[in-house]
C-alpha cells in the first residue's frame, strides 16, 4: 500500500512516521489507512447545514430544534479539527468556574462533547444554554477585552449574544462587540492525539480583520 503524502496534513504525516518506526511501513500503513477511514466517517457525519449559519443563523438551527450542537470557529487556524466553544476542564469534569475557551471540537470522536454542546433552541432565543451544567455563557462586563464566563441563566444583557448576517457572535445591548478567539499561538491541552489545543475568549470590537477569529458556525451530529 502506498499512502500519498500530499494529501496528509502536518500532524497526520507525523502519526504516520511515528507508526513505521514503531512496527514497519506495511504494518503501519494499513493501520493508519484504517485510522484515517474512522476520522473520514467521524468528519462526514457532521451535518451539511453547518455552511448555512452564513445565510440565515436561525435556519440551521431550526434543523436542530431539541438538539445539542456546538458552536465552532468557521477558520480552523492551526487545528483541522476546528475549534468550539468549551467549558474549561474536561467533558464531565469541566470547572463551570473556570469560563469558557476555544479549544479543538470534540466533535471528531464522533460526538458533541458535554461541555460543548449548546442547546439549540435556546439559541435561536440568543441565549447560549449548556443543558449538562444548567448554566449560560456571559460577558463579565459591556467593553472591550471582557472574559467569557458562565454563570446561572437569566435573560440579562450580558447574557443575550446574536449571531449577525457575517456569522459574528457579538452582544445585543452592544453591536460592536464580538465573541473572539484569541490570536497568536495556541496552548496546548492535555490530551488528543494530535493534542487538543486551547484559545482564549473574549469580546473585542467587531472587525474584518479578525474574521479568522470572528467568524463562527453552528453544528450538529447526524448520530446525536
């Protein structure tokens, strides 16, 4: 079996050599061929309405009615995985505490993680609900450079975000702020394979020269 290299990305190529060294190049390939068959089937399940948040927010939520989907950075910047909004900690363990990140989706292990997963129908009332901790996602304050925490949901305005027409995320008591990755480099998390990377939130001002960290999406699994 020969594998084309020029299909492969960074990390993928690195499992792959890490593999041969490991047990051989025929050994290796053939289970990096199934590997890659399980990430192919894991990434098409993930529903087709993701590329409509640009056209109407609500639409694709309207899909998902009752159903838990995660809200993810359209530009996947340095992880192919993408990144999503996330509870910091892990899964079921995640600290409420702690706030929210960008951190890589879970999403391709073939299911909408705890601390990931928003309630769909909440969304489309600009509220971001995440059922597994009974909790909201808040700004700590109207300005810019505001942390993104959680707190007990209640319909106040440092709790009612919308989506605009451009698929930014920015507060409705004020249009100007949006929901932002952080830029530069990225952490490093404790687990994954390639391992899961973390970025700040906060709420900057709106503009298109952040659109890589500006511009998010909303998804659900076909298997959920």
């Amino acid at each position: 079996m020969t594998i084309d290299h020029s299909t492969l990305t960074k990390g993928q190529i690195r499992k792959l050599n890490a593999l041969r060294k490991s047990v051989g190049d025929d050994i290796a390939e053939n289970a990096f061929d199934k590997w890659m068959k399980t990430q192919t089937i894991h990434l098409s399940s993930i529903i087709l309405l993701t590329c409509l948040i640009f056209l109407s927010p609500n639409m694709v939520l309207s899909e998902a009615m009752g159903d838990l989907v995660e809200v993810y950075l359209v530009d996947q910047l340095d992880d192919q995985r993408s990144y999503c909004i996330d509870i910091k900690g892990y899964k079921s363990r995640a600290k409420v505490n702690r706030g929210l990140q960008a951190h890589t989706c879970y999403s391709y292990q073939g299911e909408i993680a705890v601390d990931q997963g928003f309630d769909a129908l909440k969304l489309t009332k600009n509220q971001f609900f995440l059922p597994a901790f009974d909790v909201c996602m808040e700004a700590s304050s109207i300005a810019a450079s505001a942390n993104i925490r959680l707190k007990n949901c209640r319909h106040g305005k440092l709790q009612e975000f919308k989506w605009n027409d451009k698929g930014r995320i920015h507060l409705i008591s004020n249009i100007k702020l949006c929901l932002t990755a952080a830029q530069g480099n990225s952490k490093k998390g404790g687990g994954g394979s390639p391992v899961h990377l973390m970025r700040n939130l906060s709420l900057e001002l709106c503009s298109d020269t952040l659109n890589s960290y500006q511009i998010w999406g909303v998804r659900k699994l076909f298997n959920e």
